[in-house]
C-alpha cells in the first residue's frame, strides 16, 4: 500500500527526512524504523484490519510507526495532545482495539478489549486496504469521527510534484497535519517540527532550517504580522504560504504580501470529509481560488458550495451519512463564485440573522480591520427579542479609547462601507481573541 513511499525513501536515504529537536534523521533512517515498528507490530500479534490508536504528535518514531501501521493495513486513529481532554471519548467512539502511546520517548502498547466492528471497518477489511479516523473539530458541535479509506487519500501523492522543506505546523491528528506529511514525504522533502508553535518558534525554525514551506491558518498569520515576528529571523528561503482552515481577511493578506513580497500565498481547501482538495489561487493576493482537479466536482447550490470527491470518507462512526444519492457532500461553505473560481465567505452556521437580513462575519470584520489601530477582530451574532440577532464584535486594538470612543468612531467608519443593520451594536474592547489549538478564530 505504501511501497510507492517505500522506494522513494530507498532512491533518497541519504537525504533529510524529517528534523526534531534540531535533529536531522535520514530517509535511511525511516526507512529502518518502519521495519523496527512493523516488526513490533507482527510480534505484538495484531492483525491487519485491527483499529489502532495512535496517541503522539509529529516526531520522527510516530511518523514511522504510522507508516507501518498503514502498511500492515491497521485503521490508524491519531490523537495528539490537543484533544487529550476528549481522548477517552474518542477512544470509545473509535472502537480501538490498540493503543499506541510514546511516554518518556518510549512506546506502550495497550490492548483495551474492544472488539472494533462497524460496517466501514468490515468493508475495509473485506478490501484489505488501510483507513484513517479523524474527528471534526467540533467548534460548532460535537466532534464526527470521519473515517476514510486510506488507499483512496494516497492516490494523490503517487503523483510527483515539487520537493519542499517544509514547517510541519498543523496537527498530527488534522487532515491538513496529514496531507502535509504524505505530500513532503512523497516527494523526499524534508519534515520540519518547530520547537513551538508560537511565531517565534515557526520562523526561528524557518531561518534555521532554511524550510521553503509553512501550511497554517490566516489566524496564525495575523499573529505572525502583530508580534512582528518577521522582523526578528531571516526568512529568504521561505517560498510558499499556504492558508486554509477559515476565511483569509483582504487586510490581512495584503499586509502580509507587503511583508513578505517574496513569498507565494496560496489557497488551500479541504474538509476532514473530503481530505485536503488540489486548489489553485487566481493570483498570490486574490482571494478567489480554484477548487478541484482530476476525481473532484464542484456545484453551487443557493450559496453554499457542495463537492464530490473520489477522496472522500466512506463516512461518519457517530453520525448519519451526509452524501446524497448521487455522491455530493454539503460542505456548509458560503460562497462567491464567478468563471471556475471559488471565494470562501464564511459558515453557513455562522451567518448572522438580523430581522431576517443575512450578514457575513467575515465581511464586517474585513471593514473593522481597515480602521486605524485595530489589530484583530472577531464578530459574532447574538440573540434579541426584537430582530432575532444584533451583531457583535470583540476588537483588539493598538489605540488608548475607552470603548465608547471606539464605538463611536467605528460606527462613523462603517457607516458608508456597511449597511446599518450590518454595523455592530455591541462591541467590547479585548486583549486577544480566542483560537484553538489549530489556530483558527473561536467566534
């Protein structure tokens, strides 16, 4: 299932696969330790087919013992220490029947006495082929464990595309964390795990190891631009910006193509439904993107973009099938589209009801951030007896104003750039917004 990686990692053993703690470990290296995990695998008497857990985050032994469990056709769980609260609970809802856990740079091994048989494993096993559980984010409920067929998510990287060095900066146990990996791998590009995954720590890594690639969030860049953190580390072998996960601000990105003229900002998107999608952006400061490539359709159904994608998961462990008769899965995105190309205004879930007027968060925080002093923004809707919803905002800002004088001040701002029932009616001054562990805006 793996031996296209398989012969990659053999064609470049004496290259640098991936570095940890300012190690450098070989391809020659991964190449050894596969074997060392696929013969503890075979000792341990676990069969293919089996629903192992993988409790880690990037690091050179849960890279390999992935690959040798995928290769072994287990269904691999990853959990990183993002979810540790919700670890139990995904466990059970994962029905895995193996925990692997690194303590103290050691492996335990557990079995849990589970017996792992819903439908979407038997049909894996009946294929023989390798799957991947991954659970949603929950930030608008609770968490779906998406379970996919894994020869189907590597098909893609078969393909040889461009050799990066590359940050690896989304989670182990997030579909953008995997896709990442499989495609820096695929192509013997060099795996770099930051010390932290604060802006300091990225771009110290960046300069140090001279990496070409970071995969992160518009959230994280922002943080980036406001810590001014680039001022600080030299990032000329920096090539490519990808950005997914949420909508990217205009001001964010025309700030951060000012900072970093030499950088590509590119696009990407993808859902822990449909695996991370071929995406093109229409130029480095457009926010409209092309979404598809070979096995992928797209459609516009009243705003809201649905996809078929021969990528997708066979489907959810604790919640109903969400494809239609015909394969196309609602991806809740609000969208702008306009000759091939696609621009993300925001979730469905998100949008804001004002006495039955919709407004986009997104595009009242693209204004708010044009004011002078304003550093971030979150805006949110909140309920009221009289018009169903008022918008809210939650503002950081750079300015000394009590938060009558901001709000007087953005109300004269938006007034001819956003209709009136769009302008908030409640704003609070912060010192930072939330985000998670994915470093993605909590509204």
């Amino acid at each position: 299932m793996i031996d296209f990686l398989l012969k990659k990692f053999e064609e470049n053993k004496g290259e640098e696969a991936i570095i940890f703690k300012e190690t450098p470990y070989k391809y020659a290296w991964l190449l050894e330790r596969i074997s060392f995990w696929h013969h503890r695998i075979v000792a341990h008497q676990i069969k293919p087919g089996a629903v192992a857990t993988l409790e880690a985050d990037f690091s050179p032994d849960s890279v390999a013992l992935l690959l040798a469990l995928v290769e072994h056709r287990c269904v691999v769980v990853p959990l990183s220490q993002a979810v540790v609260s919700k670890k139990e609970e995904f466990i059970e809802i994962a029905q895995s029947e193996i925990i692997f856990r690194f303590s103290d740079a050691r492996l335990e091994i557990k079995e849990t006495g589970r017996k792992a048989d819903h439908e979407y494993y038997l049909s894996l096993r009946a294929k023989n082929h390798p799957g991947l559980v991954l659970f949603s984010s929950g930030s608008t409920g609770k968490s779906k464990a998406a379970v996919h067929d894994l020869s189907k998510l590597l098909e893609k990287f078969k393909v040889p595309r461009y050799r990066w060095r590359t940050i690896a900066f989304l989670l182990f146990d997030h579909i953008g964390g995997i896709n990442t990996m499989f495609y820096t791998l695929s192509n013997a590009g060099c795996l770099i795990v930051a010390d932290d995954r604060t802006p300091d720590g990225v771009l110290r890594s960046i300069e140090k190891f001279r990496a070409q690639l970071l995969p992160t969030s518009p959230t994280f860049i922002n943080l980036m631009i406001l810590s001014e953190a680039y001022k600080r580390y030299d990032l000329s072998s920096l090539k490519i910006i990808t950005y997914g996960t949420e909508p990217m601000p205009e001001t964010t990105l025309r700030r951060i193509n000012t900072i970093l003229p030499h950088v590509t900002l590119q696009q990407t998107y993808g859902l822990t439904e449909l695996g991370i999608l071929r995406s093109k952006s229409k130029s480095t400061d457009s926010l409209w993107v092309r979404v598809g490539g070979e096995g992928v359709d797209t459609k516009v159904v009243d705003g809201v973009l649905w996809i078929r994608a021969n990528s997708a998961m066979i489907g959810y462990l604790n919640a109903d099938n969400p494809f239609d008769e015909e394969g196309w899965f609602c991806t809740g995105d609000l969208v702008d589209y306009e000759d091939g190309y696609t621009r993300i205004l925001g979730r469905k879930s998100e949008l804001i009801n004002v006495g039955g007027q919709k407004v986009h968060p997104t595009e009242v925080e693209n204004v708010i951030l044009m004011m002078e002093g304003v550093e971030d923004v979150s805006v949110k809707g909140e309920p009221n007896p009289i018009v169903g919803q008022i918008v809210v905002a939650q503002v950081k800002i750079s300015t000394e104003e009590t938060v009558a004088e901001f709000k007087k001040r953005l109300a004269a701002f938006c007034k001819d750039k956003l209709a009136r029932y769009k302008i908030p009616q409640k704003v609070s001054i912060v010192s930072s917004l939330s985000y998670g562990e994915r470093f993605k805006k909590m509204r």
